[in-house]
C-alpha cells in the first residue's frame, strides 16, 4: 500500500501525489474522481473490491499558489531528463538555445533546450528547422510536478500524459 496517486486538479493539471489510502478518502467523500487505476491491482477488504487508484481528478478546481521554478541550466536539463533532445545522447550535455541567442532568441524556458556537444555545435547558429534537427519535445516552462517524475517509485504508466512525458 505505499503506492502513490497522481492527483490533477479540476482542469487536469497535475497537482500533487498522495498516499492510496487519502485518494481512496476522496473519492469515497466524492471530491475526486477515479481517472485510472491499475488493472494489474485491487484493494480488498473482507466483503468487497476496490479499483487501485493510479490517478485521480479534483472535482472542484483548486487555486494553487504560483511556484517559480528557477530557470538554471541544471533544471533546464532535468527538465529534459539529462538527454539530447536532437539525437537522445545522454552524455556531454550542454544547454541550446532554439532561437540563437545571436538572432534574439531569450533565455527563457520556451527558447532552452539540452542538447549534446556535438548536436550544439552542429546545429550552430541555425533554428532546428534549418538545420533540420527535430526537437524530442518542445521545450516548456515546468511546473514542481514535473520533477516529480524524479521521486521515488517513480511514474506510473497512466501519470505520463499528464507529466508532458508522452
Ligand atoms: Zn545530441
């Protein structure tokens, strides 16, 4: 029972995780809805079956203090899960900006990604179109959630959409 459940708020946005046994209190006090469970598992108590919950959705949106995350090359990376987001290298990992940098591009999160030496320097001082080089993932400002993917026990398979891991 330490399994975890991703909890989204009413929007879908990933919120936080909690415990089986406090998803299980809110959908039984209907404050959430069961999302996903894992088929693979079931909760039993002595007369009957319960789902095991893998994600679970607020029916009522909650207002989340705004987190800043620090734009650093550190998190920029794990952000990205320390791999090239033009070949999947996952070594020599340096930070690119989309836009060069000499053509205006900002060092903003929407403009950084990793990238390895040598897709760096290949890539040089051209868009990913022009160079021809696709991006894994469009680079996106993240949110603590997406770090959570780091913790513990890590992702469930049905978390992924949510976590931008798809
Ligand atoms: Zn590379």
């Amino acid at each position: 029972m330490n399994a975890n459940v991703l909890v989204l708020n009413q929007d879908y946005q990933p919120l936080s995780i909690c415990s089986i046994q406090r998803s299980m209190k809110l959908i039984f006090l209907e404050k959430a809805e069961l999302l996903h469970d894992d088929p693979e598992k079931k909760l039993r108590s002595p007369r009957e079956e319960y789902s095991f919950p893998s994600v679970i959705r607020l029916r009522r949106y909650i207002r989340v203090p705004y987190t800043k995350i620090v734009l650093s090359r550190r998190n920029v990376m794990r952000r990205d899960n320390f791999i090239c987001q033009y070949c999947g290298k996952k070594s020599d990992l340096t930070i690119d900006h989309v836009l060069p940098k000499s053509r205006g591009g900002r060092d903003v999160w929407e403009n950084l990604t990793t990238a390895c030496e040598k897709c760096n320097v290949k890539k040089g001082n051209r868009t990913p179109r022009e160079a021809q080089m696709e991006l894994a993932a469009k680079p996106y400002r993240p949110i603590p959630i997406t770090f959570f993917r780091d913790m513990n026990g890590g992702v469930q398979e049905p978390w992924k959409p949510y976590l931008y891991m798809t």
